[in-house]
C-alpha cells in the first residue's frame, strides 16, 4: 500500500493548480459552494448503495494515473496508488491526478462531486437507469 506525505512546496503547487484548473481554495467546493469553471455532477450519498460507491470508486481508478492526490481541509495532503481509492470514504478531501483532467470531492454533507468528461461520462452511463438522482439534494 502506497501512501505518501506531500512536502508543503508539492502540497502547494497541486494546490495552486487545482485552484487554476477548478477553483477549488482548499475549502469548500461544489455542490456546497458554486465554484467549478467547468463541468460537474454531484450526488447525494443518500441515493447511494455500496454497489454504486464501489462503480463509481472503479470508474475514478480506471479513468485516472497510477498515482493519485488527496487534498484535504486540514491540509494533510497526500498521494496514493489510485486502486485503493475509495468513493465512500472520503471526507473534506479532494482527489486528483497529476493531469487535473477529473476533480473527486467529498464532503462532510454526505455529498459527493465529480469533474472530469471520461468520469461524468461513465457515472452517467451507470447510473441511467437513475438518471433523477445526479445533482438532487
């Protein structure tokens, strides 16, 4: 298991590049503060199973480097291998790859927020059937 503690100059520069590429400040971010220049969906942890936490944890792996980032509230960023993601336990963090194509954040309101087109594109896909749910509180 491959876990990395970022130095504050990598913690800095991910963040000055998240904040360029998403306007994402370390804090907040969608839903619970209108911020994303481009594309994202949300949902709501409350229309979700651990099946659809566990699609959605493969779709961010499949669709995202070795390596990834998670940037957190409290500042303890780190970078880990991008198959032990995992959608359902992410809190206050956002998770990126070097690229910053695709933005994951979780937040403390139990609501998840996903930018990225290969990563919009495949949620929507899975969750057709239940088109209703995407960014309903």
């Amino acid at each position: 298991f491959y876990r990395k503690n970022l130095s504050k100059q990598e913690s800095e520069e991910i963040r000055r590049q998240l904040l360029v590429n998403w306007n994402f400040d370390g804090s907040y971010w969608e839903p619970l503060k209108k911020c994303s220049p481009r594309p994202f969906i949300f949902l709501f942890g409350g229309f979700l199973t651990k099946s659809d936490y566990e699609e959605i944890s493969r779709i961010i792996i499949q669709n995202s480097e070795a390596k990834i980032y998670g940037i957190s509230e409290d500042r303890k960023d780190i970078k880990i291998e991008s198959k032990n993601f995992k959608a359902n336990d992410v809190y206050e963090t956002v998770y990126t790859d070097h690229t910053l194509d695709w933005i994951f954040y979780g937040s403390h309101e139990d609501t998840i927020a996903i930018g990225g087109e290969k990563q919009i594109a495949a949620i929507r896909a899975y969750l057709k059937e239940r088109a209703e749910i995407i960014n309903k509180w």
